[in-house]
C-alpha cells in the first residue's frame, strides 16, 4: 500500500486546522484569478468581435484581393469577375450623401448594389434593390427619420467642385463650385443583420453606375481607385480557393495580396493597432495585475500570522528530528494547494462572470453580434491558474523562510512582537529614498508636461509616482501603525474599548501595516483615476465647449437670386420656440468673405454680443466682441490663415473692410463680428441661420429630436444640426470609461477589505488568552465587540484616508502633465467620490469584525484560559 510522504501529511493536517485562517487568502486569489480569466476571455471575444466587424463587410465572400495604396481599377475588377472559377466580384468603394425631406437632413454612407447577395451583408427589408439611376434603398432607421416609405421620393444635395475659384457677388461661392441637387426615389429598405456598416450608422445602396457618376462628380476627375475587391467562387473547398488565389494573383498584379476575409479583417485590425491586437489586454490586465499584487498582500499577511500560530507545533517538529528544509516546504506545499484550488475556482468564476455578460448582452442595444457562449482555450485556463500560483507562492516565501529560521527552543517560548531595529535601518533608507525621490521625479514629469514636453513629463511622472507610492508601501511598518494608534486616541474618551483598540494596532505592526497597505493601494487607485478624471473632465469639458459652441443650429437651405441664403422663414422661429428644453432662439447671419489680395475665405458669423452670450458655450468669445474687430477662435485661425495676424482686410459685395484680429483659444471653425461690420462688406443680407442652447437638465437626443420634429411640422426646406448630441455622445464616452476603470480598479479595494476581515479574525485567535484575561477582570461581551470594532475601523480608515490623500495627489499631477496642452488642468476633487469610498472603507471595517467579535465572544473565559 503507498504511504503518504509527511511532508505531505503534515501539511494537509495544518491545512485541515487552518482552513477557516486560509478562506480569506483563498478568497483573494479566486478573485484575482476570476479577473485574469474575464480579462482573457472579454479580450478574446473583443477581438474576435472586432474580426469579425470587418470581415462582416465581405458577407460570404470566398476572397478578398486587395491593394494597400488603392490603385485597383474598374477593368481590375472586370478582369477579376472573367479568372475562371470566379462566380462574382465587386468592388467596394463609397462615399456619403446629403439626403433630404420635409426640412429632415440625414447625412448617409452610400454604396453601390451588389452583383451578387453573396457579396453584401444587407438583407432587403421591403421592396427591391436599385436596379436604374434615381433609385435608391435606404436603412430602416434612416427611412424612419426621414419619414418616408418604399415609393417615396427624396432629395439628394452635394457640392460639385468648379474648374477653379471664383467669387459671386455675395461671397458665399466656395472654390467655384455649385451645389448639385437630384431627385431619388426610395426601391426599398435595407437591415444589417451584422451589423458591417454600425460605425458609420448603416450604409444606402444606388446603382453601381450611379455611385460612380457620383464619384467621379465629386473628384472633379478620374474615379478614385479601389482598395478592395470581393470575390465569390464557384466552389468554397480548399482546394478551389486555393487555385483561384494563384490565378487571381496572376491577374492582376497589381494586387498586394490576395486572402481570406477572415485574415484579411485580422490585418486590417493589426494595422489599426500599429501591428498590435492586445492593447485592451494589456490595460486590463496591468489592472487585474493590480489586484493580484494586494491579493499578494493579503495572503502574505495570512501566511505570516499562520507561522506564528503554528510556532508551537513547529518547534515540536524541531525537536522530533524535522529539518529545516522540511518545515520550509510545508509551508510552501500549503501555499501552493491553496494556490491550485482557489485559482481553478477563480477560472471557472472568471468564466461564469463573462458568460453572465453574453447572456445579458441581447437585453442591450450594443451595435455588434456577440457569441453566445464564451470559448475556453488553453492559455484561457493555463494563465490565470499559474498566475494564481505564482503570487500565492512568491507571497509564502518570506513567511516559509521565517518558519525554517526559527530555533526549536526559542520556538517553544512565547512570541513577541517582531523587532524593527536592525535591518529595519535600511528598509527605512530605502523608504525615504524611493519615497522623496520619487515625489521629486513626479513634479519633474508635471514640469515637463506644462512646458509641453509631453511624452518625457508622462513618463517621469508615472515612473515617479509608482516609485514614491513603493517608498510609502515599504515604509509604512514604521508609521502606518502609529497613524492607526493616534486615530483610535481621539475615540479614546469612547471607554476602555477605544483605548484596547489603539493599543492593538501598535501590538503587531507588520500585520497592521500589511493590512492596511492592501487598502491604501486600491483606495489610492480609485481615488487616483476618480480625481485624474475629474480634472480631465473638467478640461475636456472647456474642449468640448470650445469644439461644439452652439448646442443647435437650424440653417436656411434655399438660395436667393444673388446665390447667397435666404432668410430663415419665420414659422421655423415660432416652431422652435415651443420646443420643450430649448433655449430662445438667436437670429446670426452667416457668411464666407474672401480675405484682401486673393486670400482664403473667411467663414463669419454676424449676431449681436448680448444674444451671441446667451447661445455660446464659450461665452468668452461673445464678450471680446467689439466694433471694427474681428473674433477669430484658434481653429479658424490656423485654417484661414489667420495665426498671429493682427489685422486682416475682408472684401465683399460692399466694399473692402480692415478689421483688428481678437485671438481666442476656444476651437471654433467660424469667426465673430457685430452686424453693422458685416452690413459694411455685404449689404442688405437676412438672418439665414437660428441658434439655440439646449438646457442642461434635459436630454439631448430627445431635445434635438423634439426640435427637427417641430421644424419638420413647418415644411419649410431648413437644416437642422444637433450638434449637442455629438457633444453629449463624447461626454457620455468620457464618463463609461471611467466608470469602468473605478469599477475594475475596485476589485482591488474589495480584495484589501478581505484582509481586514482576516486580520481581526487571525487577531483573535492570536489573542485567545488575552481577551479571555479581559473578559474574566470585568471586560463585558459587548465591549469586546466594540474593542474588534473599532480596531477593524480604524486599519480600514487609515488606509482609506492615506490612500484618498494619495490618489489626490496622483491623479492631478497625472491629469495636469497629460492635459496641459489642451489648457489649464485645475484640482477637482471629486468630494462624492471620496466620500463614498471613505464611508465605504470604515463601514467594511465594522463589518469585517462582526465574524471575529462573535468567535471571540462565543468562547468562555475559564476555557480560552487553558488554551495553549
């Protein structure tokens, strides 16, 4: 019969003591593990979405033949379409299309019908594809907001470019061009089952000859050439698709290569990346690293104390011929079951969390075809369960090698509070070192990026940072326990429970400072991107303002006789103003004046300063207004020639003007003078513009919606632009970020709060005749709670606090060093934030002690009285 090595069986019989010590640690590594295992997987299902996101484009297509620098041509693909074995091939090319109806504008991608269903991924909703010039199919959502049905007929407008630039006699011609207006009627509705065409909110199809009329309108010239062509076989085999691959390749040679659309999409990806797939990996996993390093903490932590309450047995072992190896790997072989288990339970928890998301995804209008269940792999299963291992193992090291080191005799007598002289000098070198140097190095990279060095500041400051905060971790054995001792003083006055609690922090303070460093990390990290974040937008807000300076513009599209546009029609006006959440409207006048001796155009805007404030999300340009001044935002003036000017002289239909150039910051693409300037240059000109805020407290999309059906309801022939729902859609990214990277960084506080509960627990079993000694001089049960209490509040708030302080201090200099390009970046601090996770942290620590208290108390005083 085989005998179990005693190693082994020693092992197995502490763990079997110990398993309750050992829940915590193994808690910590399920959840570290569980979040590699959803990072991999979440990563894997991301790029395999994004694959097939492109390739989708190809629909059923066998081959795509393709060229880099897009000089694939028409008789390419006439050439291609006449390889035998080859069934059909079209080429993709598009462009987009100004569609009009009832005053509604929908600006959509445009592509040609294909030769062959095989080749598109739209489905027909209803009616026919475009077989003949002036038809069109049209999305649903697109024919939704038009409002129009198969049958219908709608408008087309593009400009056409001239020969070369002329001027009219209202300045508003731009480069001799016209705009060129087509009657289209709508054949049918199309779907996009794949959702290929999301990113540019669905695609309308015309003829392909219509299409390339369009293009070729549009370039003035010759058709662009073509990057892709699309290719159905006869045959889908190996063998088929193989000779077809060297008979296209002969071809047309031309072509950069010839492929799959699977591998096709997958470089495509790999070039957006720069040849990388794993960015969202590797951001994810720095934070699942993250958690695995206060995981580390804990299980160390636990290790550490285990040693120590075991001190006994292992000083028996000693004694009875046990050698040091032995006792070392005891604790190893612990650490590595624990390890084993806990991270297959993190595994399969990692895929049950992300086939939870799969199944809850349909409920969501997300844009893309997920899988429906998630695809375990090797590396899926392998990493995360050696990962696991790996920190459970390198986190024993140091307490395995305590156990080994420790004499049988001095083993025997109690323990004692570990002595922080001696090799404690260097560490508290060491301390000061990283943690000053560090700081230093940060203010460098904040330096550094304020003078515009922005790439080297970013670098200095994130290398500083982590190098101060690894100065403060190391260091606070030495003051972490003091600062929780000084806390729980000023709730002294609480009674002797208080002043227990104090007393304990200071007992142990490896074991405080373990604990409540694995808080202070994940607290400083969401403290660092919740404040980093807020600064950000705070300075992305100034952009977005300066980039969307009017929430909506409603615009006149009919041309009066001299070609300038008319005046807005006053039933416009009177619609918008019963729009619920819209702001009254502003008349401004908008133009293109052409600068003195031949210069660029100049787009300008005419509107009084006091309506002009009242609209602008830049109110600064509206108050720099003044007679004889030009106000030209940034943008406008590195596109129009403006930068540094100080003056500039504009000519149009009434004469020529010099104006005083106002430099402004804000990134506007058009420019600001009072009306009687602009009367001065082009006389006799109607209001052809309304704008309008929407208020802040309301919707956006529903407001903007509210309004192109108020306006619809005229029929009047008016653009109506929402800009604030772009504005609103890049604040709405800002924000789900963020929200995303507190939520993950979270993970980490969660993790901490598990070893503050571990703590006390170990506390009171390492205090079982202490508390019993209490308890038998009067100390009541009640009390006794309170002292764990207390003690579990104060290494929770300690952590927190310090770790609030610390991400303050990160997450500006963070901001300020990548930001301060964009503008002055200030401190926001993000008081709800911090709150929440103050309160969080300290009402952890209260309930982390319930468990211990009630262990404590459940114990009678004569029996832990006799416990060795």
């Amino acid at each position: 019969m085989a005998t179990i090595d005693p190693t082994v069986r020693l092992t197995l019989g502490q763990m079997r003591r110990s398993a309750g010590r050992l829940a915590a640690a193994a808690t910590a590594v399920v959840i570290g593990t569980a979040f590699v295992a959803a990072t991999l997987l979440a990563g894997g299902i991301v790029t395999r979405t994004t694959y097939d996101q492109v390739a989708a484009q190809y629909a059923d297509g066998d081959l795509v033949v393709f060229d880099r620098t897009g000089t694939l041509t028409s008789q390419d693909v006439a050439t291609i379409r006449a390889v035998d074995g080859v069934s059909a091939a079209d080429g993709l090319r598009g462009t987009y299309a100004e569609l009009n109806r009832d005053g509604r504008t929908v600006y959509q991608a445009l592509l040609g019908a294909p030769s062959d269903p095989r080749l598109s991924p739209l489905d027909l909703a209803s009616g026919t594809w475009p077989d003949r010039a002036g038809q069109i199919a049209l999305p649903v959502d697109a024919a939704r907001l038009l409002g129009v049905d198969v049958g219908d007929t709608i408008s087309s407008t593009r400009w056409l470019p001239g020969a070369k630039p002329v001027m009219d006699e209202n300045g508003v011609d731009r480069d001799g061009g016209r705009a060129g207006t087509e009657r289209l009627t709508v054949s049918g509705l199309v779907d996009d089952p794949l959702h290929a065409y999301a990113a540019s909110g669905g695609v309308a199809v015309v003829t392909p000859a219509a299409l390339e009329q369009r293009l070729a309108a549009e370039a003035a010239g010759p058709l662009p050439g073509l990057r892709t062509v699309v290719v159905a076989l006869d045959r889908s085999d190996a063998a088929a698709v193989a000779a077809a691959r060297d008979a296209l390749a002969a071809a047309v040679p031309r072509a950069t290569g010839i492929t799959t659309p699977e591998a096709y999409a997958e470089d495509v990806v790999a070039g957006l990346a720069d040849g990388q797939n794993i960015i969202f990996l590797v951001f994810v996993l720095a934070l699942a690293g993250v958690s695995l390093v206060v995981a580390g903490l804990v299980i160390a932590n636990t290790f550490q104390v285990l040693v120590a309450q075991r001190s006994r047995t292992l000083a028996l072992l000693r004694c009875i011929g046990a050698g040091t190896g032995q006792v070392y790997r005891t604790v190893l072989l612990e650490a590595a079951a624990v390890g084993v288990v806990a991270s297959a339970a993190g595994v399969l928890a990692g895929a049950a969390l992300v086939q939870g998301g799969l199944l809850l995804a349909p409920l969501f209008d997300l844009g893309v075809a997920l899988p429906p269940t998630v695809s375990l792999s090797v590396p899926v299963l392998l990493i995360p369960l050696g990962v696991g291992v790996l920190v459970t193992l390198l986190a024993a090291l140091a307490p395995a090698r305590a156990a080994a080191r420790v004499a049988p005799v001095a083993a025997l007598s109690p323990a004692v509070a570990p002595d922080l002289r001696g090799a404690g000098r260097a560490r508290s070198v060491f301390a000061w070192i990283a943690g000053a140097g560090g700081l230093a190095l940060l203010a460098t990279g904040v330096a550094l990026g304020m003078s515009g060095r922005i790439d080297v500041g970013l670098f200095a400051a994130v290398f500083g940072g982590s190098v101060s905060l690894v100065g403060v971790i190391v260091g606070s054995v030495f003051w972490l326990p003091r600062v929780a001792a000084t806390l729980g003083h000023l709730v002294d006055v609480a009674g002797p429970a208080a002043r227990l609690a104090s007393a304990n922090a200071l007992r142990n303070p490896r074991r405080t400072a373990a604990t409540s460093t694995a808080l202070l990390i994940g607290v400083t990290l969401v403290s660092m991107m919740t404040t980093g974040a807020a600064s950000a937008r705070l300075t992305m807000d100034h952009q977005l303002d300066s980039r969307f300076p009017v929430d909506l513009q409603v615009s006149s599209v009919a041309p009066t006789a001299g070609g300038a546009l008319a005046a807005v029609p006053a039933p416009v006006a009177g619609a918008l103003a019963d729009v619920d959440g819209l702001g009254p409207a502003v008349e401004v006048t908008a133009v293109s004046l052409r600068q003195a001796g031949g210069g660029r155009r100049v787009p300008v805007a005419a509107v009084a300063p006091e309506a002009l404030r009242t609209v602008l999300n830049t109110p600064a340009d509206a108050a720099r207004m003044r007679p004889g001044a030009l106000v030209v935002p940034e943008r406008a003036a590195t596109s129009y020639g403006l930068a540094g000017a100080d003056r500039v002289t504009l000519t149009g239909p009434g004469g020529t003007v010099t104006l005083d150039v106002v430099h402004t910051d804000t990134l506007s693409s058009r420019t600001y003078l009072l009306p009687r300037d602009l009367a001065a240059l082009a006389p006799g000109l109607a209001p052809n513009e309304l704008w309008a805020a929407v208020d802040d407290a309301r919707d956006p999309a529903a407001v903007v919606a509210a309004a192109q059906r108020a306006v619809s309801g005229t029929s009047e022939a008016v653009s109506v632009a929402g800009i604030v729902v772009e504005r609103a859609s890049y604040q709405q990214m800002i924000d789900v970020i963020l929200a995303i990277v507190v939520g993950l960084l979270a993970v980490a506080v969660v993790i901490a709060l598990i070893g503050v509960a571990n703590t006390l627990s170990l506390s009171v079993v390492e205090r079982t005749r202490e508390n019993a000694v209490l308890r038998a001089i009067g100390l009541s049960k009640g009390q006794l709670r309170a002292t764990l209490a207390i003690e579990g509040m104060v290494i929770a708030g300690v952590g927190a606090v310090l770790g609030i302080v610390l991400g303050l201090v990160y997450g500006w200099a963070g901001a300020t060093t990548a930001l301060s390009a964009l503008g002055e970046v200030p401190l926001v601090v993000p008081w709800a934030e911090v709150g929440v996770v103050a309160v969080v942290a300290l009402l952890a620590g209260l309930v982390a002690s319930v468990a211990p208290a009630r262990a404590a108390t459940r114990t009678h005083p004569v029996t832990a009285l006799a416990a060795r």
